[in-house]
C-alpha cells in the first residue's frame, strides 16, 4: 500500500483518488478551492456534460492535440465505461443532441455528489483550502519524496498525481499552478493557450448583430487559401465577434496558426445558405424578385436572412436597402449571391483564458508514458486530465480525457 497525494480536486483528481483508493492504496486529496469539483459544477452551463456517447472507436478522432498519446488511457477506461460507472453510483444519465451525455437530473452537482460520497465510501482523506507549493523530489532528483504547502508544511508522499487543471476558467482556482509546479521539476511544456473560446473579430457591424444566433449555417476559417478548419452548426454575434459551436471548435484548430492570427491573417467565412448552391441560390433569387418586383430589396432579403442581419448583408454587398427589386442589376444580384454564400470576417485574435472552456498546452505529453500516466522524468509522478498537452473539441470529449486520465494515473500502474 502506497501513500497517493492527488494535487487538484477537479474530474481528473477525484477519479484519480477513487481509483487509487479501490486499488488500496492511502490516498489524500489537495484541493485549494473551498469544495471539490469547482469547475465541474459550472460545465455544460451547470447541467455537466459527462462524456459524448459516440462510438468508442470513434472518440479520439474528436480530439485536436495528441489523440494517440490517449490511446491506452481511453482502452482501460472509455466513454462507456464512464456512463456505467456513474450509473452504478446512482447517477441516472440522458443522451441528447450531438450525443452529448448528461446527468437526467440535469444537475452537475449530482456528479460531484456521487464523487463525494465515494470519496467518503473508499477512506480518501480530502483537504480543502490546501495549496501546494512545490513537489519535493529525493536527493538524487529522481523520483518523488513529499510535496510541499503553501503554509510550509510538507507531506511526505510514495507517489503523487498532478491533476491540477490547465488556465482556463481562472475564477474556479484554475489559474495554470499546476503546470508551474510540473516545470519546476523539469518537465517541458507546451505553451498554455486559450481553446474551445470565441474569436474576436475587426468588423465593426459584428456589435450591431450582437445577440443574433445563425443556425444551420456552415463556416471556414482560412489561413490564406489553406482551410483550417469547415464545419456546419450555430454561430453567435457577440460584441466583440463571434461565438458558438461553430466558433468554439474552430478554435481548436488554431494551434499551429498562432503567428498569422497574431498578424491578422486569418479570415472566417460564413455560407448562409450551404443547402443551396449557388446556382440554386440564384434561382431563389430570381423567383423572389419575380414575386416581389415592386418592393425594397430589403424586404426581399428578410425572407431569406434574418432581419437583423439585412442592413449589413445589404451593405456588404454593396446595394442600397431601398432600391426597388425591379431596378436591381444583374452585378448586384450576384453580389448578393456570393455575400449569402461567403461573408467574410477578419479574426483579429481569440479571447482570454476567463472564457476559454480548456487550455491547449501544457506537460509534453512525450515525457509522459501513455500506458499509465507516470513521468518519463521523474519516479512516482503521474499526471491526469488538463494540466498535460491534450485537448478536444466540445462536446463532453475534453471531460472524458479528465475521466480517462484520472483512471489511468489512480492505478499506478
């Protein structure tokens, strides 16, 4: 029986103490925070959204940076394994759209509850309001001996976790510490950026369609003629730019394209109408101003577009909003056509770690062993979930990795 300290009390630090504590080791849990799972409580808008229920084989194709790596962590302990574990622990569990997984009660809390308690049912020893400082290491700097507190205390340990998290969501206490503490021990890191967060975008009109969701639309981000990244779902205008499913995952993909989206390179374009080509879509048009030839092309354009949306689509396209349809030319008819199908935005940047839902970077994933999350580095330091170079697209992905992860690690295999 080893002495576990598990540093971080999110997804990844819980199922990591659970999981050490059933192997029968002794394990005490470090949260800073005053509760556990403080992030956990506030993911999927409070409702916690678990896992995805996607084909197994099918999961690590969602996630952006280092799939691989997650092979045999996900293979001990998959998505699957994840809704039957909190079934088993008196968790009823729904499906919904994109086969996201959440509690039935709609209640993240609920989750945490089921943590807690078998927390309380397997003897894990949790601390709360306990920051540590340092993990301590043997003379020679070889393998794990203690880790150190905040107030000076030291824990000596046989083995220690580091499921501290990564930067995003900087209210709930995940403010990058833990990947500060895996670089002190001489780990590599990959620099901690924003993911899964909005764009911020240069055209000014995006604050005048602030509160406008677009939903069955499709999107690609370009670097050049290069796309980075195509994909169809819900767009939303904020004051800043945009947000939304769309734009989340889109920025997932943006690890390898930091310089051009610091230089302003980047172009987001939106197809308002991608069910339509725009052969079709010229047909429509021509039917609507066959209908309509007496009318504002502004009234015309609200049958196809939001309202909202009509005096910037208008004025992109270049053709005044009262101008009569039947004075319409032919120019600006297609002006209109290629607008619909390709509105341009300029992604200036992305927003801070305050709104990113997870933090690409981290732990080099190469200094550590896949099979059972122990360092490459150092004896009897393991890590789990956020704090390592892993990330996904939204979707409940990014929990399961924590799940996977926590699981691995908690075995000390």
């Amino acid at each position: 029986m080893k002495k576990v300290i598990i540093i971080g009390g999110g997804a990844a630090g819980m199922m990591a103490a659970i999981s050490a504590a059933r192997a029968g080791h002794r394990v005490l849990l470090l949260e800073k925070n005053e509760k556990l799972g403080k992030k956990l409580f506030i993911t999927g808008k409070g409702r916690c959204n678990i896992t995805n229920d996607c084909e197994p084989e099918e999961f690590l194709s969602h996630v952006m940076t280092n799939p691989r790596f997650l092979y045999s962590a996900f293979a001990r302990f998959n998505n699957r394994d994840m809704v039957r574990f909190l079934n088993e622990n008196g968790v009823k569990t729904k499906v919904e759209r994109g086969r996201r997984v959440f509690p039935a009660s709609d209640h993240s809390s609920d989750v945490i509850g089921a943590f807690r308690r078998l927390c309380e049912k397997y003897g894990v020893e949790v601390r709360l309001g306990a920051e540590v400082s340092e993990i301590l290491l043997d003379d020679k700097k070889e393998k794990v001996s203690a880790v150190k507190m905040k107030n000076g205390e030291s824990i000596a340990a046989d083995a220690v976790i580091l499921a501290a998290g990564g930067s995003s969501y900087t209210s709930t206490g995940s403010d990058g510490s833990g990947v500060a503490l895996a670089s002190r021990t001489g780990h590599g890191i990959s620099t901690p950026e924003p993911s899964l967060v909005p764009f911020i975008i240069k055209e000014p009109w995006c604050k005048e369609l602030m509160g406008l969701t677009m939903k069955n639309i499709s999107i690609k981000v370009k670097n050049g003629k290069k796309i980075i990244y195509e994909g169809f779902g819900e767009l939303l205008f904020t004051h800043f730019g945009v947000s939304g499913p769309l734009v989340l995952t889109a920025s997932t993909c943006l690890g390898k394209y930091q310089k051009p989206l610091r230089e302003g390179k980047l172009k987001l374009f939106m197809d308002c109408k991608p069910a339509l080509t725009t052969e079709q879509l010229e047909k429509r048009f021509l039917k609507e101003f066959d209908m309509w030839k007496n009318k504002n092309i502004s009234k015309v354009a609200e049958q196809m577009l939001p309202r909202k949306l009509v005096p910037v689509f208008l004025e992109e396209a270049d053709v005044p909003s009262d101008k009569k349809v039947r004075d319409i030319t032919r120019q600006e008819r297609r002006r209109m056509v290629e607008k619909m199908k390709s509105m341009e935005l300029s992604i200036l940047g992305v927003r801070g770690f305050e709104e990113a839902i997870v933090t690409r970077g981290g732990v080099k994933v190469k200094e550590i062993s896949p099979a059972t999350m122990e360092s490459k580095r150092i004896k009897n330091l393991y890590f789990a979930g956020e704090v390592m170079d892993v990330d996904a697209v939204t979707g409940g992905y990014n929990l399961q990795i924590a799940w996977s992860t926590g699981y691995t690690a908690g075995l000390l295999l």
